[in-house]
C-alpha cells in the first residue's frame, strides 16, 4: 500500500477481523477470496459481527464508570481536569490521521461489493442470516459515516475498494458537502431497515429493524438542527467562507435540506416511539434501586445496571457482559467505593422540575433555596424522580455487605479527600447506572452491568424536538410522548405549565442548550431540550446536541463557571452536623484553601459557597479554565490531520493538497485554531 493509498486508507486495521472465525483469524481482509468465502451465511455473519466492537461501551481497559462518564466535559458533568476543548490553544491539530481514517470503511465495502445474492448464489445457510448481515453492513456503514460527520462535516463518500492507483485516489479524496454525505447516510440506513428484522436472532445483542429506524432519526435531526442552526456561517456547505467545491452544490437549497432532513427525523422516529410510548419501563419511584440481594426493586433505575438488560422493552441493543467468558469491567468497582472521578453540575440539578411541573424559581414552585444549606438529599427535595434517584444523596446506600447483609453508605467525604480516579468533582455523585451487587465491586473487572446502545425512549425525544423545529409546535403526537416521560418520571405532564413558567435568561444560568448561536431560543423548544437533557442525562449525547444545537457560542465572550453543590455555610462545614465532611475513619475533614500552591482540596469561599472544581488550583499554577470554560467556534469541527493533506497530494506538498481543512484550523501539527474566526 503505497503513499498515495494511505490518503484514503491511512489507520486502516486489515487484520481487524478476528475471533469470530478461522478463515477470519488466517486471512486478512485484502486477502480474502471473494469466491471462497462468500459462500455460507455463518461467514458473512462472521464478518459483519466484527463490527460490533464500534459501538461505545463500558471500557475492560479503564478505571471508571463506563459510558456514564461520557458526558464530562459538557455542562451535564464534570471531570477532575477540564477538557482541552475549553482552554484556549490547547486543542491542537494532530500529525497523523485521527480519525480521518477509512479502514473500517474499507472492509464494509469490501462486503458489499462480493457478497453474491442469496437466492441466486446456492449458498449455504439460511435467508434470515443472510439478511442479517446485510443489513448490518449497510448499518455499520452509515454508523462509521455518522461518525465522520460529527466530527469532520463534509467527507469523501466512498463505496467501493478502490486500487492502488494515484489519480483514482486522489479523486476519490475530495471531501463531499456534509448534506451529501449525510443523505448517504440516511439511505445506507434504509437499505439497512430493509434488510434487518424485527427480532435479531441475536436477542438484543444483535441489530435489528427499530436500531436501524432509531438511529436514523437520530442522523436526520442533527443534520437538519445543524444546518438550521449554523446557517450563515463556514461550518455549512455555501456559507460565506465555506472551503468545498461550489461545483459540488448544484441545486443546493439549505431551508429544503433543512425541511428534508427534520421529516426525515419525524418518518423515522415515529414507528419506534409508537412502539415504546405505552410500554416505557416502570419507575417505581424508589430511591434505592435494589433492596439487599440485587433483588430489582425500582425496574426503570436497573435498567442501567443489570447484567441482563433483555427483559427491558426500551433496550433496543446492549452489550452483554460476563466475567464466566472474560468480558467484564471495573465501573461497579468505583460507582459503589468511592466518588468516581465526576459529578453532576449545579446548572444540570437545577434544569430538573419541581414535581409540579414548575421550574425551581418559578413562584409557587415550592423549592426552598435555604434546602441547599442542608445538604444534597435536601437539595433534591420534591424534584423530578430522575435526578433524585440518579444522583446519590447523604444517606445514599452504594452496596449491601456480603457478611451480614448490612447496608454500606456512600461517604460524602469523596469531596475533599479523593485521588485522581475516586474524587467526588462536584459534590453530586452520578448513581445512575450504579448496582447494589457488592460482588462486582471487588476488585478488578468483577463489574458485569450491560451497556446499552440504543435505548427506544430517544425515539420519543427525536420526535418532539423535529416536530417544534419543523412546525414550530407540540403536535398530537409529540404530546402524548412528552406526557408519557413527565408522568414515569413523577412530574405533572402539563408541560404547558412549564412553559408558562420558564424564564429563559434564568435558565441560561446553568443550560446551554436555552442557546442557539449566542441567541436565548423560545420557552417550547427550551424544555424540549430539557426533557431530552433530563432523560438522557449520561447516556453520551449532550457534546452531540451541544454541537448541533450551535449552542455555545455565548461563552466566546462570556467564560462559563462550572459549579456543584453548596459547601461553604451548610452542614458540610458544620463539625457538630452529623452531615459534616468526614474522612474514612469519621474524622471531620477540613477543607485546604490554597489555590496558588496546587495543594487544595477545595475552591475559595470568597468565590462562591457553592464547589467550583476548576477554582481550587489557580490560574498562576496553569490552570486556563479557572475563570470558566471558553470556547472559539471553529472548534465546532475537528481539525484534519497534518498528514492527510500531505498524503492527498499530487507532490506531497500540504499546501497542493486536494482535501482542505476546517475553517479557522491551521494544516500545521501542533497548532491550535484561530480564536478569532467566527
């Protein structure tokens, strides 16, 4: 594989194919025999069952709690340190390819380019398998595709195994407008419906038809939000100052590929959240999950922890675990020992409604702010069951012990006295997800809870927002979803009643999903956000809609202060409060003020009474985040690698190359974006 071939093909794995099949393990994929191999359905199914190990799961390799940490960095949670993405010249172009890569690409081509056709091919196996494996091709495809988008925009669309020939390559590598590519995303996916069944053979450890519809809907929306809301600018295809090829936009009209891409979203949505609206998984409201013996007593909080996820009709596709076959994890190690290494932000707590529907500073409301002096189990008071359910509080049990069954309790402490893995960042301990078997807490990889993939309850949401970007209103049907996740989460489902009450510049405060580029948008598609952001809290999706939504362009000017609970003048600070800060032998824990040295254990009171995680080293010690979060916005793409573009060159030379880079980044390894392109 030449110079030329590693433009398309760089990072490429050709020997990525393994375990799943003896000729797999022995034969790359460029060296497979089409007409030896595509012979049997038990070897198609082979090869596309490698592709699996693409969706995002609890990590074996990691010491953490999984995907449940994959919010950190947003306004939703918080990490010990900041994410480079928000300390100005940190994030850097790269020398090698990333992520600008096509190997995966490669082997689904590869697939679909060979498999013969089942009923004319004589091939061994059955029509339903063959089916199956089709359609997760094409799945696996758009899903590697999607990938791309996000992070890149426009992308070169490619779907065959190409030679290893210069021009053809270098053709081959102009990067198509990000519409395009994500209209071919959508129709991989409806070949991928056509093709998956309803029911995978493989329970809900395989794909099938409602994934295919669920993720459609969720590549439908993020591209008609994205073009709605980045119109204008450089980040959509003929914005002033776009760098594709104009000749590539013929016929191009942004508002009909907004209008397309939303309907798509609705058409796609629809039938999977009509099939989970009447059947959402029970909350029973209970505050601890499960009693002792990991007996389920509130089903829709073990939905996220057990490690049979099958019976959960919202589960569309999940990851199975076992340590019997040495799949396991470490998460149940530290949800139920320690502090985790994140928290939940105040301006997350806050977004979650009094029972009553009402927002926290809405008169009538009921929400004390004097409850916050008490603690966070005061705090929560009277909420939302998701956030008091989902969060631990001061009496929270972690796990029950294996030697007389008693209950051990989550220790606040975590706070202060936490290392770089077990720190409670913010004060508001992430539960969700977290399994009361104290089993899989001992230890390394003992952790055997599922990671779900697609969860039908997101078609809901997909739904509702397209319906308000599209019509501008809550239709008959969006009404009945949106009821149906207010009332299972113990909220009055008049959600006009929300409205009435919210007060947008209020609730910029602490959600930056109440903008649009730099704009406060309308109280109804507000809360939609919010309903989304409250049921699909660390599920890996906020950075997504952050993105899309164009939603943090207000922190170029102005930096954004995470913070957690209240600490200084509450009972955390009170030596004679049975709440207090106590250390492991119930010793009270004083807290250490000393920004300027890097040796503190908490942010100054003069500051806030409320935890500022990035306000405890100062900025003198190097800290670029300790006045808040900034953003510039060409960081709403990624920056392509340095090494593609001297690879997609007719002479090597960076400047000559056919691929151009994302506006406001540099083509030059080891330099940041332009914090002044807007």
């Amino acid at each position: 594989m030449n110079k030329y071939i590693s433009a398309l093909f760089i990072g490429a794995s050709l020997l990525g194919l393994t375990a799943c099949n003896d000729y797999l393990n022995q034969e790359p994929e460029d060296q497979i025999i089409p007409e030896n191999f595509f012979v049997s359905t038990s070897n198609l199914s082979a090869y596309t069952q490698n592709f699996y190990g693409l969706f995002p799961n609890h990590s074996q390799d990691s010491y953490g709690i999984g995907t449940f940490n994959t919010d950190n960095g947003t306004d939703n949670q918080a990490a010990i340190e900041s994410s480079s993405r928000w300390q100005p010249g940190q994030w850097k172009v790269g020398q090698g390819a990333g992520n600008y890569d096509f190997g995966t690409i490669r082997q689904v081509n590869f697939f679909l380019t060979n498999v013969p056709d089942f009923a004319e091919s004589g091939m061994s196996g059955s029509e339903s398998e063959y089916n199956q494996a089709v359609g997760e091709a094409y799945f696996f495809r758009a899903y590697v595709y999607y990938s791309r988008l996000k992070e890149f925009g426009d992308f070169p669309i490619i779907t065959e195994v190409l030679s290893d020939n210069k021009e053809e390559l270098l053709e081959a590598s102009v990067r198509q407008p990000r519409n395009k590519v994500a209209r071919f995303i959508l129709d991989d996916l409806t070949k991928a419906i056509s093709y998956l069944p309803d029911e995978s053979s493989k329970g809900k450890n395989g794909l099938n038809k409602a994934c295919a519809q669920l993720f459609r809907s969720r590549v439908a929306l993020f591209e008609g939000t994205w073009l709605k809301y980045h119109k204008g600018t450089a980040l959509v295809p003929g914005g002033p100052g776009w760098p594709g090829d104009a000749s590539l936009l013929e016929g191009f009209n942004i508002d009909n590929e907004i209008t397309y891409f939303l309907t798509e979203a609705l058409n796609s949505a629809k039938p999977v959240a009509d099939a989970t609206v009447n059947n959402l998984v029970e909350n029973t409201d209970t505050e601890e999950g499960m009693s002792n013996g990991s007996t389920v007593a509130n089903p829709y909080y073990c939905m996220y922890c057990m490690q049979d996820l099958s019976p959960y009709s919202e589960v569309l596709l999940y990851k199975y675990f076992s340590t019997a076959e040495g799949v396991s994890t470490q998460i149940q190690n530290q949800f139920q020992t320690n502090g985790e290494g994140t928290g939940w932000t105040r301006g997350m707590v806050n977004s979650y409604l009094m029972r009553n529907g009402l927002p926290i500073y809405a008169a009538g409301s009921g929400y004390d702010p004097a409850w916050e002096d008490q603690g966070v189990t005061a705090t929560l008071q009277g909420r939302d069951s998701r956030i008091q359910i989902f969060t631990k509080g001061d009496h929270s049990v972690d796990t029950y012990s294996l030697d007389d069954g008693s209950p051990i309790y989550f220790r606040m402490g975590w706070l202060l006295d936490g290392d770089t893995n077990t720190k409670n960042v913010t004060g508001f301990a992430v539960k969700k997800g977290k399994s009361y078997d104290y089993t899989q807490a001992l230890g390394n990889l003992q952790g055997v809870t599922g990671s779900i993939i697609f969860r039908a309850t997101e078609a809901m949401l997909n739904y509702m927002e397209a319906c308000v970007e599209l019509n501008g209103n809550v239709d008959g049907t969006a009404d009945s979803y949106w009821r149906a996740i207010r009332r299972r989460a113990y909220v009055d489902d008049n959600y006009n009643k929300t409205i009435a009450a919210t007060q947008i510049a209020k609730e910029a405060e602490g959600d930056w999903g109440a903008y649009s580029h730099g704009t406060l948008i309308d109280p109804t598609l507000y809360n939609v956000r919010r309903e989304r952001r409250n049921e699909l809290s660390a599920e890996a999706l906020r950075w997504d809609d952050l993105r899309r939504w164009c939603a943090l362009d207000q922190m170029i000017q102005t930096p954004y202060i995470v913070e957690g609970i209240k600490y200084w003048n509450t009972v955390y600070t009170d030596e004679n409060s049975p709440l207090c800060m106590k250390n492991t032998a119930g010793e009270y824990l004083e807290p250490i003020v000393s920004p300027e040295t890097g040796t503190g254990t908490m942010s100054p009171k003069e500051n806030s009474d409320y935890v500022r995680p990035y306000q405890i080293v100062a900025a003198s010690m190097g800290n670029l985040v300790y006045d808040g979060y900034h953003w510039c916005r060409a960081q709403y793409l990624s920056p392509i690698g340095q090494s593609v573009f001297a690879n997609a060159s007719p002479d090597e030379k960076v400047e000559n190359s056919v691929v151009y880079q994302n506006p406001g980044w540099p083509k030059t390894s080891g330099e940041s974006a332009d914090w002044t392109w807007n």
